[in-house]
C-alpha cells in the first residue's frame, strides 16, 4: 500500500508541475490565459515522455523509437533519448497486452511526428484483460492503383471480402498491407487511404512502404517516402500481438530519379535499428518481418544487389535465432510460399500474391493465383495454419484445374499451351502449394497416383493477358506451383484431391474451359 501511495504521489507531482502535462494526447494543456512557461526538458536527451493506461498509471517496459534509437518506458512509464538528426516520427511498439489505438482516420496509432522545438511527447494505451493468445494476420499484397476506379475495385472486392472474412473468424484479425499502395499515382493516395481504413476493411490494418510508394525525382530516399509517411506514419516500426513480435521496415533503397532506380535490402542504420529492436524480444516469441520486396531470389527481385551486400543474410541469421520465424513480402505480383535456410533453421517467406491481380488487367495475379489475400493462423509462438484466400470465392478453393490437351484462347485469338499438353494429361494450379503438400488424382473415384510439380507459365492467364489484351512480357510469369498428372484413361471422371501440410483437404473436379478467361470472376474455376 505505501509503495502505491508513493507511485501515485510521484504521478500527482509530475502532472501537476509547472510546464509539464499530462492527458490522453500527446498535445500541451490549454494554457490560454496564463503566460506560457518554458518546458523544463530532463537532462541527457532532446525527446522524452510518457506512456501511460487510460486510468493514469505508467506501463513500463514499453519499447519507445524514433526509427534509429530504441529504449524503454522506466517504471514510471518514462522513456527518453537523443532524436537522429534524421528521424521524423516518435513511435511505440504497441505491447501485447494493449489493445491497437485507431485514429479518427482509421488507422494505427502509435507514434506522432516530431517537430522541431518539441521534446514531450505523451501516449495513452488501453489495456487488455489479457494478451491474445490467438489472432489471425491478414497479409495484403499491392493494391497499386493508378486510377480511382482501382480504388473502387478494392473496396467492392477485397476490402468487402476481409470484411466479411473478419466478421465470422471468430478470433481478433489484424491487417499489414505490403506495400505499392499507389502505381507511382502519389495524388491518389487519399483514395487508397480511405480504401485500406478501418470502416472499410473491418479490422486495424498495418502499413509497409513499396517502391511505386516512393515519389520521384526526389533528393533522396527521406525526400521519397515523405508522402508516403504523411498518410501512414514511420517506414520501421514494430508492435505485438500475443506472443507474436511484428517488425515492418522499408527495404527498398530508391534511387529517386526513375521508377525502375532501386535496390533492395537495408542500410547500415536500419540494421542496426532492428538489432536494438529485437534485443527487447525474448527467444521464445514468434517473429514476423513483413517487409515489400522478397528476400527470395536476389538480383530477380528487383535491384542488382540483393540478398549481396544488403545484410538480407544477417538478417536471416538473426531471424533464426527465435522460436519461430516468418518473412512477409509482397512486390511479385504471384503467390510463392519459399523456404530459406540459416541458424539451422527453416525460415518460410510467404510471398503474397496481389489485391491488384495483373495491375487491375484481370482478376488473376501473373501466373494465375486468383486476387486475394493472406490468412496466417497464429496461436502462442507458432502459425497453426495459413492459406491464400481467393476473392469472391470460399476459402477452400485452392486449386484451379485444366486439360493439357486443351488450346486456350481466351475467348479471341490466342493461342496457348501448357508444357504438358498430352492428351491424357492435367494440369493442376495451386497457388499455395508448398513441398509438404500431397496432392492425388482420383479416376472415376479410384486413387490413381499422385501429381508432380513442374514449372511453366498458366497458359489459361497467359492467353488473355498477352494474346486478348495485348500486354508485355511481364504478365507472362512462370511458376513453381504447378503440378501436372498422366492419366490412365483421358476419358475417366477426374478429382483431384489436395491435402496441405496441416492436414486441410481441398478437392477439384471442374476443368477451366479454354475459351474463358480471367477478365472476370467465375464460379468455380
């Protein structure tokens, strides 16, 4: 009890003291009237403040940042530091035992922009009865667009579908969006913003920067996410979720003449921000790195020196000294589920394919994994399930299946065929396929083996968005989850049979017809 006294008679003395507030915002009290006094700034720092619970009581151990510099809130829910010349914003790592604050606009809060001559800078959480031990992340990849009818498109078919997604889960859900939120279409950014909030997603949804985020011609690469930054807050971060440690930063490292003028990777100051950031994180938690482009793939994935001399493989090493890692990315446009070793240790990066599908053109991505999103099951320090949930579809389509023999043509006159186009031949897309998937073939209900990853391009997609609609090479996308079969009998009653690697079955009987196409939703295929 005299320990209580004593705490909350210090708490008295600090909101009482002359030039010195607290409240439920990091604003200065309303002093109108009295002559203004000069803030009294602790001493060894520039950027001080509080962390407190809605009843005015300290939350220590609170992980406080300006992007290059991470402490922690004191028993009297203090932090305080020198500002980086360089930083822009104050943030906190939201704690696993407070709930995600929302703005008025519809998004996270947890940090405020600082400004020169300010020094305080107070935040107020509201505390949980308990952690969450279980929540779903719904991973959303490049809503890129390039016109307000994009926008749209995003509202009345992704944001309603995790919406609804969200509703009957039956767990809390949370959002990151990975990125390329605009198509270099940096005036669209409130059309995107108003999209991607809260009332429209249903859920707090979290953002990454992309490269098409950055504006150009720019100074530099600070110059480049300044627009960006003004709608979504800091490029690194990090927060919690039960017993879940989320860390976003920007891993491009833009040029800022041109669009294409990027490389990949961190700099030395964002790496050494997240060493400091993850030394307040215990080896038992999970860690998921969402970051936009790949780890996977080097120098594929965008500039010439990736996974090279950008501490991508510290990173990784660092990344492997948890319980349970994952890496989050976006950027291929294709859904790709790759598997990086270090420490030892598997580290699964879940590439995720687009809400944008082909930039808009269809509602297929490159390689023909369908518009859709990332659901990630997450329970105590692991992933009890994840699967790429297709638009205006139920999550148990996950395959889409097709006669080799067939020429596809889009409904016009293209012409294409898979590699397998034998006449007793299928081939099978399954976009979230991974190595410990089986997948059988069932001939007129009799099991008649199992089916065979290959890579190729999806000669259905391939077919509308180069032959139809004319478009480049870049809609033209090879992939690894494709998986074909030999027959016995071409003219036996075919299912497919897919059973993932946590024991979820998914089955499909329906052929894509050649003369379809992805310009618009189907049913079944």
């Amino acid at each position: 009890m005299k320990r209580l006294f004593i705490q909350l008679l210090t708490i008295c003395i600090v909101c009482t003291a002359p030039g010195i507030w607290y409240g439920c915002s990091a604003e200065p009290a309303d002093n109108t009237g009295d002559e203004e006094q000069p803030e009294t700034v602790p001493e060894d720092c520039d950027t001080y403040g509080y962390i407190l619970d809605t009843g005015g009581n300290p939350v220590p151990d609170v992980v406080v940042t300006d992007g290059y510099t991470c402490v922690q809130t004191d028993g009297d829910g203090m932090y305080s530091f020198y500002r980086n010349s360089e930083a822009d914003f104050v943030s906190y790592s939201i704690p696993s035992q407070c709930e995600v604050g929302m703005s008025e606009k519809g998004i996270p809060s947890f940090y405020s922009r600082l400004e020169e001559g300010k020094y305080r800078y107070d935040f107020t959480v509201t505390m949980m009865d308990a952690p969450e031990s279980r929540f779903n992340l719904l991973a959303i990849g490049d809503p890129q667009i390039t016109e307000n009818a994009h926008a749209a498109r995003f509202k009345d078919e992704t944001a309603a579908d995790i919406r609804q997604y969200a509703a009957g889960s039956g767990v809390p859900c949370y959002g990151i969006i990975l990125g390329d939120f605009v198509g270099n279409k940096w005036e669209l950014y409130s059309n995107i913003f108003n999209a991607t909030g809260e009332e429209q997603l249903g859920i707090p949804a979290f953002a990454c920067i992309g490269n098409h985020d950055h504006e150009y011609p720019a100074d530099n690469d600070r110059a480049a996410r300044a627009k960006y930054e003004s709608w979504y807050g800091p490029s690194n971060y990090s927060f919690n979720r039960g017993d879940a440690h989320i860390i976003v930063m920007d891993d491009i490292m833009h040029g800022c003449k041109t669009s294409s003028e990027y490389d990949a990777g961190f700099t030395a100051a964002q790496f050494e921000w997240l060493k400091q950031d993850l030394s307040y994180v215990d080896k038992d938690r999970m860690v998921i790195l969402c970051v936009h482009i790949p780890f996977r793939g080097g120098s594929e994935s965008g500039g010439s020196n990736v996974n090279k001399d950008k501490y991508y493989n510290e990173v990784l090493e660092m990344l492997s000294g948890y319980e349970t890692s994952t890496i989050m990315s976006a950027h291929t446009h294709s859904n790709i589920n790759y598997i990086h070793t270090a420490g030892g240790k598997e580290i699964f990066e879940h590439i995720t394919g687009t809400t944008c599908g082909a930039w808009w053109k269809s509602t297929v991505c490159t390689e023909g994994t369908p518009i859709g999103f990332g659901i990630y099951e997450i329970n105590g320090n692991r992933m009890e399930d994840w699967k790429f949930k297709a638009v205006r579809h139920d999550e148990n389509f996950q395959i889409r299946l097709y006669r080799g023999s067939d020429v596809f043509t889009g409904g016009d006159t293209g012409r294409k065929q898979f590699d397998k186009n034998g006449e007793n031949q299928i081939v099978a897309n399954i976009w979230n396929w991974d190595p410990k998937w089986k997948v059988e073939v069932y001939e007129n209900g009799t099991l008649s083996g199992e089916m065979t990853p290959y890579r190729d391009t999806d000669a259905w997609a391939t077919a509308y968005h180069i032959d139809v609609m004319g478009l480049g090479s870049n809609y033209n996308k090879n992939t690894d989850h494709l998986l074909y079969f030999d027959l016995k009998d071409p003219s036996a009653e075919v299912k497919v049979v897919a059973t993932d690697r946590f024991g979820n079955i998914y089955e499909q009987s329906v052929f894509t017809d050649p003369d379809s196409n992805p310009g618009r939703f189907h049913e079944n295929y």
